[in-house]
C-alpha cells in the first residue's frame, strides 16, 4: 500500500473515534444535567384499598373505592367507618387537591347507612394530579370553619389519598340508595370470602400438625418395648408432652372450625341479601 493511501486510513479511523468520544461525551454531559431541566414525577400517593386504618380517637377508616367521572368532573369515594364505643363525634368531610392544599372544598354526602358513606367531590380538573379527602371529628357545637388553625388540625382525623396516574375511570349515572346497598355488600362479600379462604387453610395446617404429632407418638410408643427402664422413663415423658401439645392444638382447631362455620353462615346471608337487592 502507498504511503498516502496509508495516511488517508489512518485520519478516518482517527477521525471515527473521536466523533464516537465526543458523541459519549455528549450524551453524558445531557443525562448529567438533564434533571436540571426536567422535573421530577412525584411519587403516587394513594391510601391502600379496603384496608382498616386506625385513627386517633379508637375509630377506624376503611377505604372501599376511588371512581373518576372526567366528562361530569366528579369524584366518587367509598368508605367505612367503625365507630368507637363512647364516641358522639360528627364527621365531617372535605377535599383538595395537590395544586391548592390550602383550599379545602365542601364534599356532598350520597349515602350514609351503618357506617357506610358515599361522597361526591364536584368540580374536580381533570389534572388534579393527587387529592386527598380529609375527615374531621367534630363535636355536634362545632364548626369547622370557625375553628381556629390548631383547632382545626387537632380535629382532622385523617387524609384519604388518590393519584391521578392509578384512579379508576367511572360514569356517574346511578345515584340511587339500592345501588350503593349493592356495592357495601359486594365489598363485605368478597372480604368474607378472603376470610373463609384464610380460615381453611388454617383449619387445614391445624390438622396437618395433629397428624403429625400422633405419627410421632405412634412411633415413640412403638419404642418403649426395646429400651431400657430409663429410657423408657424419658421416652413415656416426651409421649406425655405430646399429648398435651395435642389437646392444646385441638382445642385450637375447634375455635379455628368454628370460626369457619360463623363465616360460611356469614358468606350464606350476604349472598342472599345479595340477591334481594338484585331483584
């Protein structure tokens, strides 16, 4: 090969690497900064669904469900609330949004039946990003917006959140008592049924453990004949912890069987009144 046929070779692949270092460089130099530039996503910031969550004052808050209607800009939320004995406050409802925490809006109540509540957030944007609604508990001479700052931060009970990113699309047709009955017994429903499942498998693993043990005292009473006066001794003691620890798990296995029975008669009644509500 010429010598400037050689030297042309050699500027091109000098030249190749070095737009591919610059090209690194770059890249690097725009990754590094670009947070500079772009901002973060928050995180999603939601309360946990059909989770009982304690409050201060001994209640306890279960979230069933968010449902958002973007054409009527309204927002419906499901929840319980487990009153605690003794307990003569009022609740009241309020909702913001992430980009006026500071504005609180009034929150129309649907239904309120044993607990159960039903709220209709209206004039929610559709870019709302994350809301929470807030809860109070107010005595019945109270009101909350004559409480002062700190008054009014001693009686909020707690904050349910949604985020924008994870809510459920809804249509807000139906607004009728028979329609919300219906979903509060969905929701009891398919927690029952969670809770039967859960109690089978213990009522299960229960008994698993007894058979266990018998084998086990089976075969240690299969042993005595062919051991020594102190063997015998010390093995007859490990037969009779056995078999306490057996009555000990029996006993548990009734209270674990009818705790199983108390929930099929449970599961049996919601299904009915299910259906009556269907008809």
């Amino acid at each position: 090969m010429r010598p400037k046929t050689r030297r042309r070779l050699t500027q091109n692949v000098s030249r190749f690497y070095l737009g591919l270092g610059v090209f690194f460089v770059v890249g690097f130099l725009f990754f590094g900064i670009s947070s500079f530039f772009f901002a973060e996503e928050a995180p999603v910031n939601e309360t946990p669904i059909n989770e009982a969550i304690r409050l201060s004052n001994g209640e306890t808050v279960t979230l069933h469900a968010w449902g958002y209607d973007t054409e009527k800009r309204t927002m419906r939320v499901r929840l319980s609330l487990d009153d605690a004995p003794g307990n003569t406050n009022n609740h009241l409802f309020r909702y913001v949004y992430r980009a006026r925490p500071d504005s609180e809006k009034e929150v129309d109540l649907l239904y309120e039946r044993n607990d159960q509540y039903v709220l209709e957030l209206k004039d929610v944007p559709n870019d709302f990003d994350q809301l929470a609604v807030r809860i109070y508990g107010l005595d019945e001479s109270q009101s909350v917006d004559a409480l002062t700052p700190e008054e009014q931060e001693n009686s909020l009970l707690t904050s349910l959140y949604t985020d924008r990113r994870t809510i459920e699309q809804a249509s807000h047709t139906s607004s009728d008592e028979t329609t919300f009955t219906r979903l509060f017994v969905e929701d009891e429903l398919a927690e029952t049924e969670r809770h039967l499942e859960t109690a089978q498998q213990s009522v299960e693993a229960q008994r698993q453990k007894i058979e266990r043990l018998d084998r086990d005292k089976e075969e240690l009473e299969g042993e005595l004949p062919y051991l020594s006066l102190d063997e015998q001794v010390e093995q007859e003691n490990e037969i009779f912890d056995l078999g306490r620890k057996r009555d000990e798990l029996t006993l548990e296995l009734e209270k674990l069987e009818q705790s199983v029975v108390a929930l099929e008669e449970k599961h049996d009644k919601l299904r009915v009144r299910l259906l009556e509500l269907s008809i």
